[in-house]
C-alpha cells in the first residue's frame, strides 16, 4: 500500500488561490491517470478533476471549470491542482486518488483548504 501525500492546503480569503500538491516518493505516478477529490463537513466525498496519463486530457466537476487546473509532471512523480477564484464552498479536504483499476487505487490522507474572510 502506497500513501500518496497531498499539501498546499491552508486558509484563503474568497477569490484566492491556492496550489495543491500531490507526490509520492517511490511510486510511479506515470502509469496511472489521476483524480482530484473533496469532502465538505457533512457531505459525501465528490471527484473535483480527473487527468490522464499524460495529462493531455482532463475534465471537472461543473462547478469549478473554469478556475480549476490540474496537472501534473511525471518526472517528478507529482500532480497539481490549482484553484483560482475560491469560494467558501470550495472549502473541504482535498484527497489526490491514483487510478490503479483492479489493482485497487491508493489515496492521500488529504489537505484542509479553507475559503473565509
């Protein structure tokens, strides 16, 4: 079992940003697509964005195209999230997820974000 680590959270004001940063040392994140994840207090854990092997194709929830990135550089066994214009309801811990299909994905322990002036 693979513990993926994720920082960068913290808190923001509305309409900042932050950067997330998932890595693993010893695990080759070039193999696997990866996701983005969140879980607001009281809500069910959500996929925020997906991105390929590459990183050539991603997609998002609806509610934050437009001012979400991810990416990722897998010479560095690492992916990104950047969040732009955040919300107080962006806030929630958010877990990076590695697509392993039936070898069973592995997952970060998480990063609080929290968006409040």
């Amino acid at each position: 079992q693979v513990q993926l680590v994720e920082s960068g959270g913290g808190l923001v004001q509305p309409g900042g940003s932050l950067t997330l940063t998932c890595a693993a040392p010893g695990f080759t994140f070039s193999r696997h697509a990866m996701s983005w994840h969140r879980q607001a207090p009281g809500k069910e854990r959500e996929l925020v964005a997906w991105i390929t092997i590459s990183g050539g194709n991603t997609n998002y929830a609806d509610s934050v195209k437009g001012r979400f990135t991810a990416s990722r550089d897998n010479a560095k066994n690492t992916v990104f999230l950047q969040m732009n214009s955040l919300k107080p309801e962006n806030t929630a811990v958010y877990y990076c997820r590695a697509l392993r299909g039936t070898l069973g994905d592995f997952w970060g322990q998480g990063t609080q974000v929290t968006v409040s002036s």
